[in-house]
C-alpha cells in the first residue's frame, strides 16, 4: 500500500533522515515519537506537503515522489479537524464525495456516531464530534491511504480513550489502510496492528505494539512507552550481578550499562532482590510501589505498604542498553 525508499527532509538538526517504510493494504501503522521527532515531518512527506529532498515514495505500484497532494488520492485527518464553518456535518461529507450520495452519506454519520446530527454546523457540535465529522469526511473521500496527525490530543482523556477504539474499530471494518501519528504511547498501543518508534527523525524499530513494549531494541524505544525504569550496572559475560544475585540479561555483553525493565517485570519472589517499599500509588486498577532495590529507586507493580520489605525477582529475562546510547 505505502512504501517509503531511504526518504530524507533536512531542516538543518531536525527533519527526516533515511527513513524506510511499509504498510501492509487494510493495516494500521502508528509512528510514535516526541515532539520534534520527525513524525508529522514523515506525515507531510507522504501527504505530498513537503517534498522529500531524496528517497522513493510508492502508494501501491505508483510512485508518487513528485506527484501533487490532490493527485495521490489520500485523506488527512488533522489535530484541529479543519472543518468549513458553514458546512453542515452532512454537507462536508456530500462535498468531497466523487458522486454525491446523500443516502451514504447519511450512513457513514451514523457508523461514526452522528446520527440526528447531519444538520449541524461546528460551532453547534462538541469536540469529539468534530472530530468524528472530520473522519467522517475523510472516509467519504475513498482513500487510498488515512493519514491522522494527532488526531485525539484535543480532546479529554475519556473522551479521546473512547474515540481511538471506536475509530480504529472502524477503520478495519472499512479495511482502510491508515498511517497515524501519536506521541501518546497508550494511543500507539491501542489502535496500531504495528508501531513505528521515531526519535531525531529516523525509524528506531518497527514491530508489533506488544513486541515494542516488550522487548525494545534501543533505549529509545523502551522510552517511547513509558514505565521505564533505568538502574546503573556492571555487565559480565551476559549477566549482572547484584546483591548476590545474578540475573542473565539481553543486549550488552560485557560493561558498564542500563538496566532498564517495566514497572510489571519485576515480581515478588523468596529468592528476590532485597527491596524496602518507600511510597505506594494507587490509580486505574493497578497499585504501584517506589522501592528501594539497594542500587537505585525504582517503580514496580506490587502489593504492598510503605515501609515493608520484599525481595523481588525478574519475570522473564531484563535488558541492559550501554550506558552512553
């Protein structure tokens, strides 16, 4: 559906540098990234708003490189919905319809949840519901390919919660294949059949959501997802040792490094690291403990109080990334 051949857009420190893509026909790709990453950079450049300064853009078997935004028969659904103000719901869809059809229109507003609402200007409907309209509209269009950039971050939590599983359920019932930006990692998570983790405008990996949170292949991909903790040590042949314990790890072999694990990898076991509960957080189901583990503080998912002691032990095997990566 969509591919991209070493595309670069040079800004000076920021832009997109060598970045190569695919998406599958009917997929969902979110590129997760901070802000300044390069992720709505890549956006424009498949969207045909900026132009790549080298590097091959494909959609299907047509390269469209050079090809004029109207002419690559995508739609791009943006932060700010970019609805007419004196359009209806209906008319938006009706005007970028290839044949208007006022039956599918109505159709479409009542599979994105605005039924009894075609009639309404933006200045009469909420945010959620502008949103919907847009995408909506984008869906009208027929495209080729759906390009969102950022399309929940105006909206409450809820809100946005609710909609990004409505939409992407959508979408594959629609089969439309879409490229979404986010630098939400639970929004990437979500929605995404696989992730794209930006950082100083290139690719770091590629891979399924669970594959990414699980097992990063770079520091910076275990970042994007949050719920990192990062302790110093000393990595021999494979394995750290601390407090008498060894624990065989992934990614460096030998040196001083990272050792970076998720908030739910560490598990209370009676052969466990020595930990001291320092604080507990409750929220969303789930209780979070900052310990002390001797080397460092860190946060785990555990049931515990303030004050207790428990030993901890890992629940598959941790990653340490160098230390200065």
């Amino acid at each position: 559906m969509l591919r991209l051949e070493e595309v670069s857009k040079n800004f000076g420190k920021a832009g997109v540098f060598g970045v190569s893509l695919e998406l599958a026909p009917g997929e969902i790709m979110a590129v997760l990234g901070a802000s300044g990453s390069g992720k709505t950079t890549l956006l424009n450049l498949v969207a045909g708003l900026l132009k790549p300064d080298t590097g091959r853009i494909f959609l299907g078997p047509d390269e469209v490189t050079h090809q004029p935004p109207e002419q690559r028969g995508l739609a791009y659904v943006f932060q700010d919905h970019a609805l007419w103000p004196h359009l209806s719901a209906l008319e938006h869809l009706l005007l970028v319809m290839k044949k208007p059809d006022r039956e599918a229109a109505h159709q479409l507003l009542g599979r994105v949840g605005l039924a009894g609402l075609e009639a309404r200007k933006p200045h009469q409907l909420s945010g959620g519901q502008k949103q919907r309209v847009a995408l909506a509209r984008a869906l009208a269009a027929k495209p080729r390919l759906l390009l969102l950039d950022e399309p929940y971050s105006a909206l409450d939590p809820v809100l946005r919660e609710e909609l990004r599983l409505e939409v992407a359920a959508l979408l594959r019932a629609e089969h439309v294949s879409a490229l979404h930006v986010t630098h939400d990692p639970d929004e990437a998570l979500a929605v995404a059949d696989r992730v794209a983790v930006m950082e100083g405008g290139r690719i770091v990996q590629v891979d399924t959501p669970t594959q990414v949170y699980a097992q990063p292949q770079t520091l910076s991909a275990a970042r994007a997802f949050g719920r990192l903790n990062l302790l110093p040590v000393q990595v021999q042949n494979g394995w750290v040792r601390l407090n008498g314990l060894a624990w065989e790890v992934e990614g460096l072999q030998s040196g001083p490094g990272l050792l970076a694990f998720r908030y739910e990898d560490l598990r209370p076991g009676p052969e466990g690291l020595e930990a001291r509960v320092l604080a507990v957080y409750g929220g969303r189901g789930e209780r979070l403990c900052r310990v002390n583990l001797g080397i460092g503080e860190a946060v785990v998912k555990l049931q515990a109080e303030p004050g207790e002691e428990v030993r901890l032990s890992p629940a598959g095997r941790l990653r340490v990334f160098e230390a200065n990566c």
